[in-house]
C-alpha cells in the first residue's frame, strides 16, 4: 500500500550500498519454479472461524498514523483505524462461510469522519519464501475505498528498505485503471513491489522508493465486478523469482505478464502480513470527504491467510523472533578483532553518509583489515554526519552493565564530534568529544586512536539496548562545526560485554524426550506439568523458539520439514512449580533417521 509507516529517518541518504519463535519449514531445491509450482504442504494458516480476532496473531491498529508521527499513514488516507471495525462475522452472500470482517463506515472520530480497520502479524507471523494464499471478498468500492493484502519487510530500516509487497490492491485512480479498460473500481486488481534503488533516487523521489508497478502490466480485469464474492490470490515467492495471481471462477489469471526478479535483498528475508481497507488518499481518487462516493458501510471479507510450502521453498515464524546477542564482544565494524558475533556490511548492516552536501567518500587507509569507513569532508560551516544500521534489530542488552564501546577513530584534533545510538522506538543519545580535548580515552592527536565508551553511558536513560537500530553513529557537535576541510575515518568498532549483563540460568536436567514420527518430522516432549518453550535448531542453523502446547500434563511440539541426517540441537524451557522458578534443561541432540 506504500504506506510510509517508517520514514522517521527518511532523510538520511545512502553513502554506499554495500552489496554483498516457531518454523516451519523446508529446504531448498536447485529447481524452485513459480511458473510451474509444486505447492506442497501447508505450513500456516489462519481460518478466521473463531470468535473474534486472535490477537495472538494480529495487531489492531488503532489511530490515524499521527500516534506514529505519521498523519494519514503517508497516503493522505482519510480514515481512522478501529478495532471495533474488525470482526469475525458469517458472510451474508455465502452460507457456512466465517470470515475476518473489515469494515469502512461514515464515523467520526476526532477529526477523521470515516473509521475503519487494519491489522498486521509483526513480532507474531513472520513467513519467508513459499506460496501465500489470500481468500478475500471486496464490497462495492465506489470513489474512496482501498482495500489491500499486503506484506512488509520486518527489517526495522526506514521504508522502502524494508521492502513492500502488495498481494493485491482495489481502489485505484480513474487513470490509473484506464490503461487496463477497466469499467469500474471494482473490476480492477494489481499488485506491486517496492523496493529501494539506487536509480529511483531521483528529486522529487528522496525516499528512493521503486516500484515494480509501472514496468509491466501488473493487474487484472475480471469480466465481472469483484463486489461481495470471493476470489483467491496467491503470491509465488523464492528467493529468485516473485509471481502474483488471481484465481477468479476456477481460472488462475497472472497480475504480471512475467514473473518478477528478486532484485533486492530485502526481499530475501522474513515478512509479516497486513490486512487492511483505506478510505480515500492519493491512491483514490477522494482527497476529501466529499469526494467519497463508496456505499457506507462497506465490509471487505477475508475468509483465510494459508502459507504453504512451494518447491521445497518456505518457512513461517512465530512469535518476536529477537534474542538476546551472547555476552563478549559484537562486532560493529571490524576484520581482524576476535569476535563472538558480528555485522556485515551489506549483508547485515548498511553504512550511511547522510550529509552529502559537507561530504564524500575518503581515502584514508584501514587501521586493521581491508575495509574502513572513510569520508572527506569538503564543506566548512556545514554539518557532518553518519551511521551504522543494523537490517534486523539487535538486542545487546547483555552489554549494559558493565560493558563498553570502542572504536578506533582518525580524526584531526581540532574537530569536535559525537557518538551515538539509537532504537527502534526512535529514541537516540549522544556523547560528545569536544575538540583538542581527551575524552572517553582518546588521544586527541590526528591519528589513529581507540576510544571505550561505557554502554550505560552510551545508551544513556532512554535508548532501549534490547532493541538497537542505528546501532553506531558520528555527527558533528551543534554550535561547534569544522572551520576547514579534512578527512576522517572509522575503524574496529566493537561493543565488548563486562561480565555483568544477564547470562543464562545454570542448566539443569528435566523431564524431556523426542521421537520420530516420520522421515521429515520430529516430536518434542516434556511431562513437565505447566508451560515449556522448546529452544531447537537443525544443523546449526538459526534457534528457533517456541511454546509447545500443554495437555493432560504433558507438553509436546512436533517440527517438520525435516530431511534424513538432519542434526537436531535442542533445549526446553519449563516452569519447575516447586522451585517457583523457570528451569533451563541441558542440551541434547538428535540425528534424523
């Protein structure tokens, strides 16, 4: 929907692009296809027949974006997001059919006059790669309404760099449905993916968001109106290819003539979904109120979200999927220096130069290693600036007690800067080394030289260490810009744990097992009496964590997508009643037969 829900640092610009819970899922096959699909088992799905909206699922919007900083939600959109307008509620126009309710109405509520409803599965579902499928029924969409199913990226950097995924999308402009000769709103569907490119960085445009769009024809007419009945859409997606379809009365029509290339490695990672009907905005043709014509109340249905496995391609996550970076030293930017973790540039982080108007790339050597971080500064009297963002949030809450941040820095003396970090709920702190003066350990003499910052002084009272976004940066000291040219770089910047952050509790041994219940599943077991979290991962690969479901005494969980020789590393988290205490067990491990 390209809505710009994160563009609180939208105007930062790229210095370089670097190139480089629960799952479900399958492994890789050298053949992946979207044109001609395996659909395999289905590894998620929501049915919608409950009672009211899982919130262990979805989020419930509730505002008009202004309680983000984003009024309109960044489409000039006209409504105001209630909860109340999401139900779960038996379609009138197809019997024994229940199905998620979202509902447009004529309702005022502060200064927006119409409500309606948006959901979304972040920190809850989480789904890379496989075929998605999208049951869904629009009502008459007149002049103003814009019903989607869409995904976003769960990479906290500023939109587009999450990446943006649209399923499907109603409601456009006159011009824009007149290249399709679509007779009416509710005649005509598209899709879109956005991205961020280097060549859409263009005036007018600073957010350099591209979009897939306007290179092909991207929609589809159907012979009649898509008002209140169901039609299925499905998104085809590897780590290669992207594919969106209609299936409308039986027939499967392509939205795109061709299947799209991956051409962005945001959308080579975890996706969450969103569900949602606009009322008006610059995607409509209803800037106002006045120009909304759509038939109020109107209830867009969908009766099931389904995620399945595609050519052996797809994977579901569940729950928050963060954990805590293991206590010693994580790397910011660093080669040689010994490392429990670290980040990538291009691959796991992106370096930013946000002045490019005061500066341009260095030339200044390593300090260690083949790759640094230098930048020129050419503009006296203007300000300097740039950072290190992380593309997943980093919970480096094991670094605050005790813990501290170094870097290497080559700078002259007789300029002043500052260091700082920031977090995903746009909290930042500075720290300031004024010019010609010793501070935090630096030597103040043109060369290289280590800095060690105190992690508590760093984060300061309000930057939340447990989720890192901007996760180092450097300005120059408001009232105190350079008065001449120069040339400065960074180097080796580690935080290093000081022994007093969380660690986890002593191992102890408690009631657990697994068996195999088939070539690809296995199933974990604990008769623990109260809740457990089995903590696995599959030949080394990423901790999946998950709460397995308790009944009759006993927990179990069973994980598939497994293949024969699979290593199985696993632990259980459980509540031990009579110590009062969550309990650790040792790790085990198991090797698929």
């Amino acid at each position: 929907m390209s809505h710009l829900h994160q563009q609180y640092r939208s105007k930062w610009k790229p210095f370089q692009m670097l190139v480089a819970g629960l799952a479900l899922s399958w492994s890789a096959q050298a053949t992946a296809s979207v044109t001609n699909p395996v659909i395999g088992q289905l590894l998620w799905s929501e049915e919608f027949n409950g009672t009211s909206v899982n919130t262990g699922v979805w989020n419930l919007q509730d505002g008009n974006g202004c309680q983000i900083g984003l009024c309109g939600y960044g489409n000039a959109e006209l409504q105001y997001y209630s909860p109340n307008n999401a139900t779960i509620a038996n379609v009138p126009f197809e019997s024994g059919t229940r199905a998620l309710a979202i509902q447009a109405r004529s309702q005022t509520v502060g200064s927006n006059l119409f409500t309606s409803a948006r959901l979304d599965s972040r920190n809850k579902v989480q789904v890379q790669y496989g075929m998605i499928e999208v049951r869904m029924a629009t009502p008459n969409l007149g002049t103003g309404l814009w019903p989607a199913a869409w995904l976003l990226g769960v990479s906290p950097q500023t939109w587009p760099r999450n990446g943006e995924i649209d399923m499907m999308e109603m409601g456009h402009k006159a011009a824009a449905r007149a290249e399709g000769g679509a007779p009416s709103s509710n005649h005509f569907v598209g899709a879109n993916v956005i991205t961020w490119q280097q060549a859409a960085c263009v005036s007018g445009n600073e957010s350099c968001a591209a979009s897939t769009a306007w290179q092909t024809d991207n929609w589809h007419v159907p012979t009649t109106s898509l008002a209140n009945r169901f039609v299925t859409y499905r998104f085809y997606w590897t780590e290669s290819e992207m594919r969106f379809s209609v299936v409308d009365n039986g027939v499967e029509h392509n939205l795109y003539n061709a299947p799209l290339p991956v051409n962005s490695s945001a959308l080579q990672a975890p996706f969450y979904l969103l569900l949602n009907m606009a009322v008006g905005g610059n995607f409509t043709d209803a800037a106002n109120a006045s120009q909304v014509t759509a038939p109020l109340p109107g209830t867009m249905y969908v009766d099931y979200v389904r995620v399945y496995q595609l050519d052996g391609k797809g994977q579901v996550k569940l729950g928050n999927q963060s954990a805590p970076e293991v206590a010693g030293k994580f790397g910011i930017f660093t080669d040689n220096t010994a490392v429990t973790a670290k980040l990538v540039a291009g691959t796991s982080s992106d370096i930013f130069l946000w002045n490019a108007a005061s500066s341009g790339a260095g030339n200044t050597a390593p300090y260690e290693g083949s790759n640094v971080i230098a930048w020129n500064y050419t503009a006296p009297g203007q300000w300097f600036g740039g950072g290190i963002q992380a593309r997943q949030v980093r919970d480096l809450s094991n670094y605050r007690t005790n813990g501290t941040v170094k870097f290497r820095i080559k700078i002259p003396a007789n300029v002043g800067f500052r260091i700082g970090v920031g977090d995903t709920f746009t909290n930042q702190n500075w720290v300031n080394f004024p010019a010609n003066t010793t501070a935090y350990g630096l030597v103040r003499n043109g060369g290289w030289a280590q800095a060690s910052i105190p992690v508590s002084t760093l984060l300061g009272p309000l930057v939340a260490a447990q989720s890192l976004y901007d996760i180092f940066m450097i300005s120059s000291i408001d009232g105190s810009l350079p008065t001449s040219s120069f040339q400065f770089a960074l180097d080796d910047i580690v935080w290093e744990s000081g022994g007093g952050g969380t660690t986890t509790p002593p191992a102890q041994t408690g009631p657990t097992s697994v068996s195999q219940t088939s070539s690809t599943m296995l199933q974990f077991r604990t008769t623990t009496g109260s809740w457990a979290d089995v903590h696995y991962t599959v030949n080394n690969g990423p901790q999946q964590n998950v709460r397995m479901q308790l009944a009759n005494g006993v927990n179990t969980f069973t994980a598939g997508g497994l293949a024969i020789g699979n290593v199985v590393r696993y632990t259980v988290t459980y509540w031990d009643t009579a110590r009062n205490a969550a309990v650790d067990t040792t790790q085990q491990t198991y090797t698929m037969q």
